[in-house]
C-alpha cells in the first residue's frame, strides 16, 4: 500500500530554468569567472550545484569550489521573481496530501529549498524534506531516497517518486521505488509518465 509521495523540485514543483541560470551566471562572476552561456548552465541543469560548479569552472581544488558554493547560500544571489510554478501547484499537492504523507529529495542545498518555500506557501505540506547536505552520494544513487524512506518511517514499497530526469527514475529503480517521470521522452522504467503536473493525481491512482 502506498503511504507516501516524494518530489523532485526543479522540473516538477517548478521550472527553475531562467532561476539556475541567473545564479550560476551570478555567483561565478561574484567569484571571478567569466560569465556561462545559458546553454553551457542547462547542459548540467541536473546535477547538484556542487558538479555543477565543477564542470562550469574546470576546477578540481574543492576548497575553491567550496568557496563558490558558499556564494550561493546568500539570498541576494538569488531571484525568485524568475520561477515559474504549475498551475494549481498548491491546489494539487493538498489534495494528494489529504491521503498520502509527501516529501521532497532534491539535488538542492537548503538554501535553494528554502527559496522555493518562500515563493510559494507549501511547505506546511511535506512531512520530510531532504536535500543536498543530508547525503554523500547523489542521484542516480538510491542513497537520497533511501534518507527519506527512513525519516517517513516507511518501506520501498511504501513510495513513489516523481522526478523529471532520468536520473531521478534510475534512482527510484535503484531503491526499489515506484516512479511518475513528468517528462516529454519516458523512462522505460518508470511506473507511469505524464506530461503536465497536474496528471500526477490521476497516475498515482494509476499505480498506487
């Protein structure tokens, strides 16, 4: 039976495209690095900020990377004004929290989770929320998974996730998950695919 339902949040609770780009954009040049493309951002829109930074500064000296890192926790590199959110996203998740406790895995940091909770009132809604400080091995790995399948006090089985990377659905294999891909081009694995938010209440139903 089907206890909980778990959220990735970029691509799914928000399009945080123009967002990420905007950040990335501003804390390398806060640090002293040419300004990305746009495209050079979105090519790694999915990892954690950490490989992000990575890949866009060519840097492997951690405490550097560290150094930007920690640019990114100061709200004023941020710009929230550029989410865009689902339609009925509040509307949605209190009618699936009515039956179903719901959380979030995400490759975000704290910071970028808190962002999201102070543009749009749901917070009150997730019983568990874990993010990029609370593990060591990011997805596709199960590990984030399996963090909060142990905070919901609940079996693999118990859960579903919903997530729009490839990524997120290897992960959710990976734990022995149930899975929503909200994506154009599906996952093969993924136990339903839906192209717009609000058909997650009618695939859970599916699969649950």
């Amino acid at each position: 039976m089907i206890k909980a339902i778990i959220f990735d949040i970029d691509g799914v609770l928000v399009d945080s495209k123009n967002a990420n780009v905007a950040l990335f954009q501003t804390i390398l040049s806060k640090a002293g690095y040419p300004t990305p493309s746009r495209s050079a951002v979105l090519r790694h829109f999915h990892q954690p900020l950490w490989q992000a930074l990575e890949k866009l500064t060519g840097s492997t000296d951690q405490d550097e990377i560290r150094r930007i890192w920690e640019l990114a926790k100061d709200p004023a590199m941020r710009n929230p004004d550029l989410f865009e959110f689902p339609d009925r996203l509040e509307d949605t998740l209190e009618q699936i929290h009515k039956r179903y406790k719901l959380a979030i895995v995400t490759s975000r940091i704290q910071a970028g989770v808190d962002e999201i909770f102070n543009a749009r009132q749901i917070k009150h809604l997730f019983d568990v929320v874990v993010t990029f400080e609370d593990y060591e091995n990011p997805k596709p790995h199960p590990e984030p998974l399996l963090v909060a399948l142990k905070r919901l006090n609940i079996q693999t089985e118990e859960a579903i996730y919903v997530g729009d990377s490839h990524s997120d659905i290897d992960a959710a294999t990976a734990a022995g998950m149930k899975s929503i891909h909200l994506a154009i081009e599906k996952h093969d694995d993924a136990s339903a695919g839906i192209a717009h938010f609000d058909e997650i209440v009618g695939a859970i139903e599916q699969i649950a």
